[in-house]
C-alpha cells in the first residue's frame, strides 16, 4: 500500500475496489482513493522526486517509505462522497450491454 497524504487529508493507492467499511471511513475521515494506469512503472518511477524509509529499513523493498511525487499521473477512482468508479463503471458497462 502506498499513502499519499496532505495537510488536508490522506489517500491510499491499493489494488481494485474498497470494501463497504473502508467507504464509510473515507467519508468519515476525507479520503481519496487514486489508480493508475498499470503497466506505467516506469513513467511513474519519473515522477518521485525524493524518497525517505519512515520504519522496518531492514525489510529493505517492503520497508514503509515516504515519497514526493511530482505530476503523477492518478485518477481519483473512490472520492470521500462515495462515488466509486469500479461500480459505476462497471454499473453503465453492464448497462450498456443490456441495451445492445
């Protein structure tokens, strides 16, 4: 997992859709949740401009880090309203299919 955080609030970058529980969290305590595009490493690997381990160092690549990014291409996909692009995503695909 990887936290994003601002002096506003914190966001979490993990893999697919968030449970019912950690919706309510983020609307409860303003998050964001961001994706991005798979397979686009190294274009993101451009856009840390510093990094720093925060613990666990002897864990070496699964130690927690700290990382300033700059123009980091993310999409907002959970917002703290709730609006979820997985589900409406999929909702207007499944949509679309039954009126094809």
């Amino acid at each position: 997992m990887i936290l994003l955080t601002s002096r506003f609030s914190a966001s979490a970058r993990l893999e697919g859709s968030r449970s019912p529980a950690v919706m309510a969290a983020m609307q409860e305590y303003p998050a964001v949740y961001f994706a991005a595009v798979g397979g686009a490493a190294a274009l993101m690997a451009e856009c840390v401009t510093s990094l720093e381990v925060i613990c666990w160092d002897d864990l070496g690549p699964e130690s927690v880090k700290r990382l300033t990014l700059k123009d980091l291409p993310l999409v907002v996909a959970t917002d703290c309203y709730g609006q979820d692009a997985f589900t409406l995503g999929q909702r207007a695909y499944l949509e679309g299919q039954n009126e094809a």
